[in-house]
C-alpha cells in the first residue's frame, strides 16, 4: 500500500569537516573515505561524516555537503551507525514507482490488487476507488 505523500527515497549526504563533530546525525567515515580528495585541499586533518536523511540546518557551519546521494525510503536513519551499513544501502539503490502517478491527485492511499487493479481509497468520499492498469 502507498500512502500519499510517502516519499520513495530519503538523502544520503557526504560532508567534509574542518574538525571532529560530535552529533547523532554525524556517521564517522573518515577511515573508509581518508583518501578521497574532496574540494577543499588543505593538508590539515580532514574528517569525513556521512548523514542520513537531514535537514540542511543538521549541517555545522566548519562542514561542506561534499556529495549526495538516494537511498531506500524505508532506511531508519536512527539505526544506521557505520559506513559498511551506508555502503549496503549504498549498493541496494533506491527505488521509483509509477504508483503515485497512476492513483492521481485524489487518492489517499493506493494498492494494486491481485488482478492488477489499482485499488484508490478517494478523498472526498472516504470510499474505495477502483480504477484499471492500461
């Protein structure tokens, strides 16, 4: 079932930091990624952080977002702590639905049922909507 609104991906973000942060939304990464040359080149101590699905202003001012990438909706990023965990969600992808677009914009929630019809919970009439795959 998909929800309207839910998002299919979530933001996976690299960022350089001038010095060591100590936060929750910071995953340390600077051992696997210590000989990636990032935009500033300075010969001082780097460290590499990576951050899962945050907003811009988690961002501390001494860091630069580097890179970004997607990652699968359904990732917490409350239980993601190593960078070996980054790289599997990393090589798993992210995923993209024609879902949403099918259910259109007065639909609540949507499923495909096992006869291959879209099932539309609708908006105005809080009933159920069945509309055809073509």
């Amino acid at each position: 079932m998909m929800k309207k609104g839910l998002t299919l991906s979530k933001t996976l973000a690299i960022v350089d930091c001038k010095e060591a942060v100590n936060s929750q939304f910071y995953i340390d990464s600077s051992s696997c990624l210590s000989e990636v040359k990032f935009s500033d080149s300075s010969s001082t101590r780097r460290r590499v952080y990576a951050m899962v699905d945050v907003n811009v202003s988690y961002v501390e001012a001494i860091c630069t977002i580097e890179h970004m990438a997607m990652i699968p909706w359904w990732v917490d990023g409350n239980n993601v702590r190593s960078y070996v965990q980054i790289h599997e969600l990393m090589v798993y992808g992210f995923e993209l639905s024609w879902l949403p677009i099918a259910c259109g914009r007065n639909c609540n929630w949507c499923n495909i049922s096992d006869t291959y019809k879209i099932n539309c919970a609708d908006k105005k009439s809080k009933g159920l909507l069945v509309c055809s795959v073509s």
